[in-house]
C-alpha cells in the first residue's frame, strides 16, 4: 500500500499512529446500519412526485384515485401539507441561524407552488410497499400552467428574463436585502493605474452534484409526540434543531439516529425535505413511514455546488508584483438560495488592492447548495488561471510568482503558524517541477502534448465550541459519547483516538457512542472540515476532567462510574488560523482526440498534526480525486429549449471510476501550533480546494492554450486546439 | 423508483432496456419457474399489509442457506435480499446499473442485484456481503479492507468486496489494473479508489488464492 510521508512530528501514544477504524469490521460485514436498513413494524413505504417541468403553476391537483388505491395510507401535496423547510431557502450562508430562516421573504415549503425546478416535489404517498406508492404516484393528476423558466445565471438577470420569484432574480441575503456580496480592499483604481499591463479574462464553472453514494432517505416513527428520524445527516444535533422548528415542536421532541451514513459532501447537512415529508405522512397515516429517494430523485431534489461565471481584472508590474486584483461573479443558485453561493480564491494574495463582487442568482435549474469546500475549488481555478496566466505572459515561473505574491502573516494579523513556503517549495521538489513544466507552454512537438501545473491554498482552520462526554466504570471501560456521524472521513476512530490519547488508555478500552441525540451530546456537525478541530477538541477536555476526577478521588469501584463533561469554547487569541496545500500535476494531453492522462500528481498539505495517518491520507487522495471529477468530467447539462436536465446520473455526469484513477502522492507536514487537540487542522476539505486550478494550468501548460471553462471536456480541448 | 411516472428524458439506454425488462418479461420468467416447496424456510409478507399483485414462488441459496420465497414479477433480486430475507448489507445506490453498491455474487459471477429480477433468480447460488466472512473469520480481502481503509463512508463497500472476491477466485494475484479493470462498474464518491485497489492488491498477495 501506498503511505503518505509525514514530516515534522513523532508519532503520541495513539495519535499519529495508523489505526483501523473501529467500526471497520461492521463496514466490511454488511452489519452497519444505514438509514434505510432500518424496517419497523407496519412500516409503510413513501415516494415523491416530482416537477415535469422547469417552472409551472399547479391551478389543481386531483389525488382522489390515488387514494381510492388498495395499499394506499396518505397522501399529502401543498393543499393539506403546508410545513416550512427552513434550511432549503434563503440563508445567504447563515444555514444556521434561526433569525434567518425566520425572517426570509423567499420561505420555501415542503412542496410548492408554483415549482421553480424539475423535480421540485408536487406530492407525496406513502402506502403498504414502495411498488403501490410507485404506482399510486402515476395516478395522481395535476393541472399545469407552464411558465417562462431561465436557466443561465447571467440571462436571469437581463431585463425581461422570467421571474423565477416576484423580486428579481438577484437572490437576496438574509436581511432581505437584494445586492450583490461585495468585498472592497485597498483602491482597485489605484491598483491598475500602478499596474505596467492589465489583464481580463471570462471563467465559467458548471454544476458539480455530490453525487453520494447513498441516495436520500428517511425512516419516521412517531410515538405520542415524540418523533424518531432515522435519516443520514452530517450533524444530528442541526437535523433535531431544524427539524423541531419546522415541525413547531421543541428539540427534546425529535430524535434522530445516524450511526451509518453514505456520503453527502455537504448535501446531507441540517436536515432535509424528506425528514419533514417522512414525518408529516408518519403522522397523517399513523404508521412509521420510510421515505427513499430514486437515484434520480437525489440527483433532482437534492443539490449540488454552484454553477459560476467569474470576470476577473488583475494588474501587475512587470517584474511580477501583482498590483490590483478585481473579480465580478455570478452563482447559478437555482430557485432557492439554500447556500451562500461565494467564489473564494483572491484572498490568498497578498496585493493590497482587492475588489470582489458576487451576485448569487435564481435559475429554474435544480438548488445549489453546500459542495466539500462550497466556495473554493471554482474560485481558486478561476484566480490561480488567472495568476498562472499572468505568470506565463510576464516571462515569470509561476511558483516563483505566487511566493512573491501570496498572502504572509503580518503585523496587523498574526498567524498560529504558516508553512506555505515549506509546502510550496517541498511540493516543488518532489515534484521535480523544473524539469517538468514547460517554460514555452504547448512547445511539446507532435499530437500528445504533456504540460504541468501547479496551485496553491490556504483554508481556515479556526477552533469553535461542541460537546462531549467521557464516562469510565469500575471495570475501567471508558465510554465516550460525541454527536458525531460519521460520514466517512473516520470520525468515531479519531474522537476515539484523541480521547485515549489524553486517558492514557488503548483504543480498545475506548467505547466510542455515536449518532443518536438521545445519547450523545451537541456535535457541531460534520460540514466545514470542524469536527476533528471542534468536537476533537471537546473530547480532549472531557478527558482532562475526568483525569482529574480520577487523580481526585480515585477509579470508581463497584457500580460507581466517574463522569466528566466538555463544552469548551476555545479562542485562538486574535492570530488566524489556517491549514495549507499545494497541488502539481503532470498531464498528457491527446490533441487528437481531446482526452487527459495524468502522468504524475504530488500534493503536500500542512493540516497541523495528523491524528490518524490511514483516514487523512484518504481525506486528501479522495477529495483530490473529486477535484479532478469536476475538472475534466463533471457538469449537470439542460437542454436549452425544454429545460430539462440530461446528466441526472453517474453515466450521464461522467463520473470517474476506477480505470481513470492516478496514482496521488501525499505528504504531510505535521506542525502542533498549541491550538485545537494536540494541533490538529482541518484535512478534509483540503484536497478539493486545488485540484480544479493544477489540472487546468497543468492543461494549459501542455496545449498552449488557457482553458476558461470547466469541465475541460474533450470538446472543448478539440475546440482549443481547432 | 417512480422514475417513469415523470416526464423523464433519459436518454440512457440501459436504463431503458432494463424498464422493458421489469414491464415485460416478468410474465414469462414467473411461469418458468413455478415449483414446489418442501420444508425449507419461507418469507412471507404480513397478511394485513399485502400487496395483491401476482406472486411466483422461487427457491434460491443464499449464503448456504436455501429460502423459498414468494415474489412479485416487479421485484428485483436487490429487494428480495433486502426486503424479504433482511439482508440489508447489499446497498441499493442507483437501482439501475450505474454505481455497483448492490453487486452479489450469483452462480459464481458478479452481478448487479437491482437489474436481476427476483424470478430469474429461481434456483440460483447467490452469495451476498454477509456471506463472506466464516466462522467470525474476515476473508482475506473483508481483513485488507479492514487494514488499508477500504472503506470511507462505506456504501459501495459491500460492492466492492463482491466484485474483488469474484475476481480473486479467478485470478489469486491480480495486479492493479487487473483489479481497475473488474472493479471499473463499482463506483466509490468518496473517491477512495486508491486505497481500495491496494487493499484488493494485498489480499491477492497475502492469501495467494486463498481468498
């Protein structure tokens, strides 16, 4: 097997050691539970009806012979199912803040009317087995006055576009106000009138599903009122808060169960339509209902990362010295801005002169939300093509610009640490980009051209509060209770491990009890790269606690147990911290038929110290590997005339499978800055952020031309070189 | 699943073929393959809760042990391990043979579960995820799995394990391409192929055939 180099740190106790999962077994068995293993007694089956059409009125729905239907329990459509989904619509990136959702003008609703998308949700049964339901769906009769859909963010917002909401198409923020996100530094003007040239470039970016394995589902089971949600989410604590307040009822109310989730990259966060949809027929129909998505279904009603256009201005001096950098965006949001639609990128340089605006924009294409790192793969392809462009134009090596460039610790704004130039330059060597980038782009002679590329990143890693507790009995078994989920970067293992490491016990003498909310405690949910920094970090201080209580008074004897809780709220003393990355890529291109072959991909990232080296190598190989996905394959394409969408599916989205996979070389430079458990970073989001901007450069780097749009699909590199 | 009671404009055709599958040639499989039952364990569906739709009873192994089971011409092998011998191990992630999550292994070669329809599973060897550790002992690809992180979020797992025991009883020591190239219809979105590959490489290596 292939292992990442770590550098810098000795391996702890536990920490820093390869460690198995400790649910691995249950993994490979088949006995982990996933939300739609579960089956209860009288358990009906649930299905959607979805939108035909991009953007349509409902003037009547007749569900008279679906119910009329042997085997059906409940039908349920807009007319008698009114119920708020608060984490669907309008947040402008504060999903978790109830003010938001309370005060929106854009409230989105279990189903809708009129529906603003294909596969917004008209109704929905749920009856004795999924094939009555299925049927029952295609007696439902619905009377649609179709209307004017948009589906590009720049056409939404021309004069006389169709309305996708009565405001306009410029999605407003969570104060209601409809402007554009703007960042202002410095003078831009000033900046370009310094500047000995100017540059302007076009970059757009397509929608990118996160497409995980496990479709959407929901199993709900109402006793009295109290509600039980077996439903995969990325944080049960946010699920139960949300669902609650949909639903008018108080957090203590729902319960939410997740011990197995497969994948959501951000898509599975808060809680989903289909809680609330479960729950409302599990209530109507007075049995358990378990509601599953088809693959389609998730592909439709789900979401996905934002679509972009990005127009970007940069000027510099001619000896490389970056001088303003200007950016204007557009975010395909769909109908609903159930995100923040941000492009981030510019911010890692250090010019002084910084503009950027992004105007988040209503389509009629399926809802835009949160992807592994929501707002960084496209923008760092956007200003790391345009700085490589720049690079290339100025006579000036592009790695050799961005440590002239980029952003360092200053006075003002002191870091935790900062190793950028040790990960760039590391990157650089192993890499052996001298020799392998081409001073002339495209210079290869011949069809097969090879090029490389190269970016860069830093990603907060800033600490936060979250919960745990830490239990041991007299037999000197210790349970640790955390919120976690477990959505497949190995969190269980990893609170394990630093809850050992701080006990001084093997792993195995560690219960770690997960996904439950009438078990565990707050977790701030596994979105933002935050748990292992937050609820790592909440275990650590359990721990600490319960050693105290253990030097105190001793090991519990007989029936007594010692109990120590933490909700810590950890600053990081005014400093920024961030965890860092670089990415190089070699690439043969064929220009005669269009297609990519990576011959050499080296990464190096400075996530603090790594707690288990086998689950981080994988964070990283695994979002790498994404990256490349939505660099060169993956876009969801509409047919321009109807409407509809083409690539609802794995096929149709090209995603990669194992015959397209390279080789990803990894190394870790470990660094303990004193802050978040035993200094660790964030890793999981990490990978992504770079892969989109190296390939790209890596491309143009070998055919001579700047590719300004992804996917870098073969038509568009047959096109390039046309 | 309620995929064609919309206005879908799929335009794959394997979606489509395997549609005119389920609507059409249920019928005739479910004829074929009427046959008597004789004390061995049964499946039934509750009474009060029970589809009416026709049923054929099919006799099929699973894991060693022999069920008889009484199926609707529209159900899927996928369902009938999972809704009626409750072996939810194998995952349903496409339901229409794009990702892999349900491959079991049927007379002896990896299949899709979700595109064989039940009745053509009359009297077929089937082996699921749960049915490749014995005697609490992993096999030598679920133990390399185990070791190298096979899995991340761990629903196209069982696939995967699936397809690499089938190739592993083929050829002991597959290199990695060979295992790319058997395991090429099992997609993982986590993305953990490496690590699969190399987990698959290690059993190969460690168990020599033994797999």
């Amino acid at each position: 097997m292939s292992e990442a180099i770590h550098i810098g740190l000795d391996p702890l106790n536990t920490i820093g050691n390869a460690t198995a999962r400790v649910d691995a077994v249950e993994r490979v068995t088949g006995e982990a539970k996933y939300s739609r293993d579960f089956k209860l007694p009288g358990m009906l089956y649930a299905q959607i009806l979805r939108s035909p059409h991009p953007h349509a009125r409902i003037r009547a729905i007749d569900t008279s012979a679906a119910e009329a239907l042997p085997g059906v329990r409940a039908v349920i459509t807009g007319d008698n199912a009114s119920v708020v989904w608060g984490a669907g619509s309008v947040s402008g990136g504060r999903q978790y803040n109830d003010p938001t959702k309370d005060a929106t003008l854009h409230r989105r609703y279990i189903f809708n009317n009129p529906l603003r998308f294909v596969g917004d949700s008209v109704a929905a049964v749920a009856a004795i087995d999924r094939h009555t339901a299925e049927q029952a769906l295609a007696l439902i009769k619905v009377d649609y006055e179709e209307l004017p859909f948009v589906l590009e963010p720049e056409a939404a917002l021309e004069p006389g576009a169709p309305q996708v909401w009565p405001d306009g198409n410029l999605c407003p923020d969570f104060r209601n106000n409809f402007e554009p996100m703007v960042s202002n530094l410095g003078d831009v003007e000033a900046g370009f009138a310094e500047a000995d040239q100017i540059f302007e470039e076009r970059y757009e970016t397509s929608f990118i599903h996160n497409a995980q394995m496990e479709p959407r589902a929901a199993l709900a089971h109402w006793e009295a009122d109290k509600l039980t949600l077996y439903s995969p989410t990325q944080g049960i604590s946010n699920c139960r808060h949300d669902t609650a307040r949909d639903l008018g009822l108080q957090d203590h109310q729902v319960r939410i169960i997740c011990n197995y989730m497969g994948g959501g990259f951000g898509n599975k966060n808060q809680n989903q339509d289909a809680d609330l949809v479960a729950a409302t027929l599990s209530k109507q129909a007075g049995a358990p209902v378990m509601l599953e998505f088809s693959r389609r279904d998730d592909w439709l009603g789900v979401h996905g990362r934002w679509p972009t256009v990005q127009y970007y201005k940069i000027g510099a001096k001619n000896d490389g010295t970056v001088t303003a950098i200007q950016m204007r965006g557009y975010s395909g949001m769909g109908p609903y801005r159930k995100n923040s639609g941000g492009i981030s990128g510019m911010d890692v340089y250090a010019c002084p002169n910084r503009l950027r605006s992004i105007s988040p924009v209503y389509t009629n294409r399926t809802t835009s939300g949160n992807f592994r790192a929501p707002s960084e793969p496209h923008g760092f392809y956007g200003v790391e093509s345009m700085m490589d462009e720049v690079a290339y134009k100025l006579g000036v090596d592009p790695v050799e610009f961005t440590l002239k460039n980029m952003r360092r610790p200053t006075d003002d704004q002191p870091f935790t640490n900062y190793s950028l130039d040790e990960v760039i330059t590391r990157g650089a060597e192993q890499f052996d980009w001298a020799s392998r980038r081409k001073t002339t782009p495209g210079s290869d002679e011949g069809p097969i051209k090879r090029g490389s590329g190269f970016s860069f990143m830093m990603f907060r890693a800033g600490v936060g509060t979250s919960s745990a507790i830490v239990r041991v009995d007299a037999q000197r078994q210790y349970t640790l209770f955390v919120g976690v989920t477990d959505i497949g970067p190995g969190a269980k293992t990893t609170m394990g491990m630093i809850a050992a490491e701080e006990l001084g016990v093997p792993l195995d003498q560690v219960e770690v009890v997960a996904g439950d909310t009438d078990r565990c405690p707050y977790s701030v949910g596994e979105s933002g790269s935050r748990t292992t920094i937050q609820t790592g970090y909440a275990v650590m201080q359990a721990a600490k606690d319960l050693n105290q209580q253990i030097a105190d008074s001793g090991m519990p004897t007989g029936s007594d147990v010692l109990i120590a809780s933490a909700t810590p709220n950890p600053s990081t003393d005014g400093k920024t911290r961030q965890c860092f990355g670089a990415h190089f890529v070699e690439v043969e291109v064929d220009t005669r038929i269009g297609t990519t072959r990576i011959v050499k991909y080296t990464t190096v990232h400075e996530s603090g110290r790594i707690i288990n080296p086998t689950t981080a190598r994988d964070q990283i190989r695994g979002a790498t590997l994404q990256g490349i996905g939505q660099a060169l394959h993956e876009d969801l394409l509409y047919d321009p005339a109807s409407g509809q969408p083409l690539t609802t599916g794995y096929y149709r989205a090209r995603h990669l499978t194992h015959l397209d996979i390279p080789e990803i070389d990894v190394t870790f430079i470990e660094v303990d800055d004193g802050y978040g458990p035993f200094g660790a970073k964030t890793a999981g989001e990490a990978g992504i952020i770079l892969a989109p901007a190296a390939l790209a450069n890596a491309i143009s780097n070998a055919i001579g031309v700047r590719m300004t749009s992804l996917p870098i699909s073969r038509d568009k590199i047959l096109e390039a070189m046309a | 699943m309620g995929d064609k009671n919309k206005a879908d404009t799929s335009l794959n055709p394997k979606q489509r073929s395997r549609r005119e599958f389920l609507e059409n040639a249920g019928t005739t499989a479910a004829l074929a393959s009427a046959v008597p039952v004789l004390g061995i364990s049964t499946a039934q569906a509750q009474s009060d809760t029970e589809s009416t739709a026709a049923k054929t009873r099919i006799q099929l192994t699973v894991n060693g042990s022999r069920h008889s089971v009484d199926v609707e011409d529209r159900w899927t092998l996928v369902e009938v391990l999972r809704d009626q011998l409750d072996l939810t191990g194998t995952k349903i992630g496409c339901d229409r043979s794009e990702c892999g999550a349900c491959t079991v292994i049927m007379n002896g070669k990896p299949v899709y579960s979700c595109s064989q329809l039940a009745v053509w599973a009359d009297g077929a060897q089937v082996t699921t995820v749960e049915g490749l550790a014995s005697g609490g002992q992993l096999s030598a690809v679920q133990q390399a799995f185990v070791e190298n992180n096979g899995p991340q979020c761990g629903f196209c797992t069982p696939g995967q394990l699936m397809t690499a025991t089938a190739l592993l009883s083929n050829n002991a020591t597959p290199n990695a391409d060979e295992v790319k190239q058997a395991l090429v219809g099992n997609l993982c979105r986590c993305s953990n192929y490496n690590a699969i590959v190399e987990a698959v490489v290690m059993a190969g290596e460690r168990s020599g055939g033994a797999a």
